[in-house]
C-alpha cells in the first residue's frame, strides 16, 4: 500500500471513557469485523487476555487494523488505569498521531490528563473523542468547555473550527498563510483547511469529534478527521536516532520505503493465545519476511521468519513491512524491547523506552514448598514481558520481592502466575532491611572452653569494637604479638566475628560501620581449634555490641512526589506524618515536585494513599539515599521481639 494511504494512532484516555469500546465500533464500521463485540460478554477483538475478560477492562496494549475510503488504518487500544501506565508508554513509540477519548459525562478525569501529558512529551497530534453522547444529561458544550479550560484552548469540534478563533494558530503552522495574515488579509476557507492539516500535526490545533461508541455516533466523522488532519508516515514530526558508535551525533530519519531500513521494537508479547511475539515499527525501508535484520543495540544479525500484522489476538501474515508499519515477528532469540534495528550497512539506534518506577512492593510467599522454584522463573519471564514488573531477591531478609505500578497491578500479575504458570502465592508486606551499630567503644572478651571427656575445646579472644563514620562497613585489625594466638588462629577468629555481624546482636540484622581489633588472648597447645577460636570470636562480637551503646539503623529513601498544586499542603503533613523531611519543591508545567527524605517502613502502603490523597491524580518515585539511626520508641520493640524469639529457640 502507498505510505500517504497509511494512519496510525493509540488510543488512551481515562479507565472506562470507552477506548476499547470505540476500537470495536470502527472495526465493525469498517467491515474489518462481521459482528461487534461487547465487552460485557468478553467477545471484543481487542480484549482478549483472560484476565481482561474477567476484569471486564484492558490490561494490554492491542493492535488493530481496519480499511476506510482506500486508506489502511491501524489502532493501537490501550489500558486506561494508572497501573498499567506501561502499555501507552510503549504504545506510543509506535504510532504518528493519538486519539484522546473523553467521556462527556464525566468530561476530563485524572487518566485523561495522564494522557495528554504523555501525548505532549511525545510530540504526538491529537484528535480528541468525546463520547458516550447516548447518556442522559451531557452536554457536548460542557465538556468541550473542559478540555479547552484543562487541556488546550485550541481544541475545537471539528465542524466548527473556521468559526473559532483559531485562524492564528492556523496560520503559524505555514509560513505563506502567517505572512498573509500578518498583512491583515482574510485567509480563504481553502487555505484554512490546507493550513488545519499542518496546525494539527505541530500540535496547534486539536480537532474534537463528538459520538458515541456505543451506537455507531461520529464514527465516520473521526474516521474522516483522522484522513484528513493525521499525519501519514511520511509527514509525522521528525524522527531522530543517534550513531551507534557516537551517541552524542544525532541525525534525522528518512521517511519513506526508498530509504535505508530500520525499525523500533516498543513491546514483547508472551501470551498462551499469541504465543512469543515482539511489535515494532518501521519508520524507513523494507524488510520483507524470512531474511534478516541487524540488531544495532546487540550488534547481531537475526533470521526472521513470517511477519505478521495482527487483529488483536489473530495474526495475518504479510510478505514484507515497509515504511509505516506496525507489525509483529514471532520467536525471535535476541531482540527485546528498546531495541534498534537496522540493515548492517547504515544504522541508527533509537532512545530507550523510559518505564515509570514501581510505586508498590509485595514480598511473595509461596503456599506450597513445591512450588517456589517454579514462582521465581515464572516471574522472570511476566516481568520480561511487562517492563514494569521489578522481580528482586533481598538477600538480607531471605524474601522474593515483586514491584508494580499498583494494587492492582500486583493483583494482575498474582492472577497469571495462578493461570498461565499453575502456582499460586500470597503477598505480604515486604520486610525492611535494618542494620545494627554501636554508639561507644568498649574492650571486651571472648572466651569458649568445653570440656567432655577427651580432647576439648579452647579459644580466647579480646576485641576492642570501635564505632565508625555512616556507610564504612566492616573493618578488621590485627594487633595480636608476641604469640598471644598463633597466627594459624587468628583467620578463625576473624571468620567467626564476620559470621557474627551478618547474623546481628541485638536484633538478627547484619552490623555495619564498626572497626573490631583483635588485641589479645590466649590458647590451649592441645584443645585450640579452629572452631573454637570461631566461637570465641563470635561471642566477643556479640558481647561487644551489646555493650558498645547498640542502635537500629533503617533505609531513608529519596522521594519525589507530582501534584497538582492544591495538594501541596496535605501531601507535605502527609510527609511529616511519616517522619519524612521535605526538602523542596518545584515547578514543572502545572504540577509541583515535592521531594523528600522518607524512612522505607512508611513507604510501603503509600501508593494507595497517594492516590486516595489526590484522587489519583498524584504520582511518586522512589530511591534509596542512606541509612539512618532508627529513633528508639521504634527500635526497642523490634529489639525485644527478636530477643523474646531468642529464648524461645533456647
């Protein structure tokens, strides 16, 4: 097909304003589909997964495609809800253009400024859908009001645009038309349609088109306004890539099948419907199926086999992917996400698709034994697959810790491994990684001696235990002369001091920021061992500690919080409440960024609060900065609760 025959755009817009709904509606106006699926019933084309049926939403990106007027359209449907904020991400390095759904009922909502954000980081033109018009009380005028008041003073329905006064706007977009209209000269209704095409793709102007989904209202309105204003490949904003081999070189992209090829890979599908599938998209030349590519970011060829453009879960096979395109290529071994793909003779590399941070952590516990071996694979291929998955192991607490974007999210991810890998887990509140250290320094002993009939055990140690400065670790001195322990027994005491401050004193966690100095001693020519001089040191370290003033010390996590800025002042008691530090604040467009220093034990449940805050229109990162000394209302229980556990054992 010519590329000026070719539209894509995504769909995003809040949770439930009817995307998936819309991608329904055009496939079936299209004739693409013989029948309209529902998503109470589960039968639409794009909401396939399993999960997504019984949630009765969209967790994934889908792609769609559908023929109107000779012009091949593809769609991109995306999930709307915060914790899937991922799927758009990637969506959007795939697509010229976007379509804004807005619910006239509810008129702009937290996801729809989500998305318009996005859309302005992308550079992306927009056409806005405002839909649901079949429910009582909206008003197409209202909810226009909104967007224009929230959004952009020059959105416009589209059937009125000539009346607006957004002829300026019109005339920025092309030279000709501005040194005209600088003149005071009236433009033409032709040279204001001409001018419109360009206005939207510079993101001057953003067509509104009014409908309903549901039943089949505006569908050929926004079809006509997407052929008419949205770019074809050729004629989206510039496309820039860097040399491989001189990063800071950046150069633009030629648009057209003629030019070198190169394509770049936004998603990885792994699915029991679809199998192992990765979507890219081609910005210049051909790659024609069963060849090759190159892969620029792990310098390899790759054999391909059929190239595949897909209707939600059903692939159709195509003979090549040129210019435009958005295809998938099932099984291939190297390729992954971010990655740029090229012929081996002029490559470009692309930027990464930047993911947000997980803003939630559960540890997983397994609910049989069996299973935990079959838990840790299967969460490395589902993070694989969602890049917004964080699978870690914290080797202090013995703990498989996952990370999301939300409760929800989590819950998704609990609900796959049950399905799709026959495991299932329980989540709990991750435990936090504290340290132990002292505030004095003292001298003490350490002395094993075992006598049980033949030959016994005897080691002797003195240490002395110093405190050091915050982030030192662990160091060790040897100061023993004169053969007070010889020399074939001091690395038994130092191993069993070591072993001593991973297992911890006074409350089981590993002790840091201290200098031991092995002083003195004494041994036994028959009953010294190296175990015994192990034991003694161990019990040196312990007594040391327990005498040397011993506090807890905790993770402090740098935070940075985004806020419209009517939630500052709660947000920051919010803070306080947690014993966080607000140390500034900034402007960025209309929202504040408040950062902070936050103790991790008050982080844990702060997504859902944040959200409930803010009405979800709130958003945080997180990242370790330090350890501080824990205060020690808080300390002394986790203190006695271990040693209570202690006696227990004895």
């Amino acid at each position: 097909m010519d590329t000026s025959n070719k539209r894509n755009f995504i769909l995003v817009g809040h949770a439930q304003s009817g995307k998936t709904t819309l991608s329904e509606a055009l496939l079936y106006f299209c004739k693409a589909t013989t029948r309209k699926g529902k998503i109470e019933d589960g039968t639409t084309i794009s909401d396939y997964g399993f999960d997504e049926i019984e949630r009765k939403s969209s967790i994934n990106l889908s792609l769609l495609h559908c023929n109107y007027k000779g012009h091949r359209i593809q769609i991109v449907d995306t999930p709307g809800y915060a914790d899937f904020y991922g799927e758009p991400i990637q969506g959007l390095r795939g697509v010229d253009a976007a379509v804004l759904v807005v619910d006239a009922a509810s008129g702009v909502q937290v996801g729809t400024e989500r998305s318009w954000q996005m859309l302005e980081e992308a550079n992306l033109p927009c056409v806005i859908f405002i839909n649901k018009l079949d429910k009582e009380d909206t008003d197409i005028q209202k909810t226009l009001a909104d967007i224009k008041s929230v959004l952009s003073n020059n959105a416009s329905l589209i059937d009125s645009i000539e009346d607006q006064n957004l002829v300026e706007a019109i005339a920025e977009s092309d030279d000709r038309l501005l040194e005209k209209y600088l003149e005071g000269a009236k433009l033409t209704q032709e040279e204001i349609a001409r001018g419109l095409a360009q206005a939207v793709i510079k993101r001057r102007v953003f067509p509104v088109v009014a409908g309903s989904a549901l039943n089949d209202l505006g569908l050929s309105e926004l079809l006509e306004t997407v052929i008419k204003y949205l770019p074809n490949p050729t004629q989206r904003n510039k496309v820039i890539a860097s040399e491989p081999a001189k990063p800071e070189n950046k150069k633009e992209v030629a648009l057209s099948d003629s030019a070198p090829f190169c394509a770049f890979v936004f998603k990885n599908i792994s699915d029991p419907y679809v199998g192992q599938l990765t979507l890219l998209r081609v910005f210049s030349g051909i790659l024609a199926s069963n060849t090759a590519f190159y892969n620029v970011n792990k310098k390899t060829k790759e054999r391909i086999g059929p190239i595949y453009i897909l209707q939600g879960k059903e692939q159709r096979a195509q003979d090549a992917a040129t210019c435009g395109d958005i295809v998938a290529i099932a099984k291939l071994k190297e390729t992954t996400v971010s990655d740029s793909l090229s012929n081996d003779k002029e490559q470009f590399i692309f930027d990464q698709v930047i993911f947000p941070e997980p803003a939630i952590s559960a540890s997983v516990k397994p609910k049989s034994r069996e299973d935990e071996e079959k838990i840790s694979d299967a969460l490395h291929k589902l993070s694989a697959e969602d890049p917004t998955l964080k699978v870690t192991h914290d080797p202090q607490t013995k703990e498989l810790i996952i990370s999301g974007l939300g409760d929800i999210h989590l819950a998704v991810m609990v609900g796959r491994l049950r399905k799709r890998f026959n495991v299932s887990v329980e989540l709990g509140t991750p435990k936090v990684s504290y340290k132990e250290t002292i505030t004095r320094s003292v001298k003490v002993q350490g002395k094993f001696k075992r006598q049980s009939g033949g030959r016994g055990q005897y080691g002797d140690v003195w240490i002395e235990v110093q405190s050091l400065t915050r982030g030192k670790g662990f160091e060790f001195v040897d100061k023993i002369f004169g053969g007070a322990i010889p020399r074939n027994f001091i690395p038994s005491a130092e191993k069993g001091i070591r072993q001593a401050c991973l297992e911890g004193a006074v409350a089981g966690y590993p002790i840091e920021d201290i200098r031991v100095t092995l002083v003195d001693g004494s041994y036994h020519e028959v009953d010294s061992s190296d175990m015994a001089f192990q034991i003694a040191g161990a019990m040196a370290l312990r007594r040391g500690v327990i005498e040397a003033g011993p506090v807890l010390l905790e993770p402090i996590m740098d935070v940075e919080v985004t806020i419209p800025e009517e939630y500052l002042g709660a947000i920051s008691g919010d803070i306080n409440s947690r014993r966080g530090r607000v140390i500034g604040i900034e402007v960025k467009g209309k929202n504040q960024i408040l950062k902070a220093q936050v103790p991790l034990v008050e982080m844990f449940k702060y997504a859902n609060d944040l959200r409930s805050i803010t009405g979800g229109r709130g958003a945080y990162t997180m990242h370790f900065s330090h350890y501080e000394e824990v205060p020690l209302k808080i300390a002394q229980p986790i203190m006695a609760q271990y040693q209570d556990s202690k006696k227990h054992e004895e």
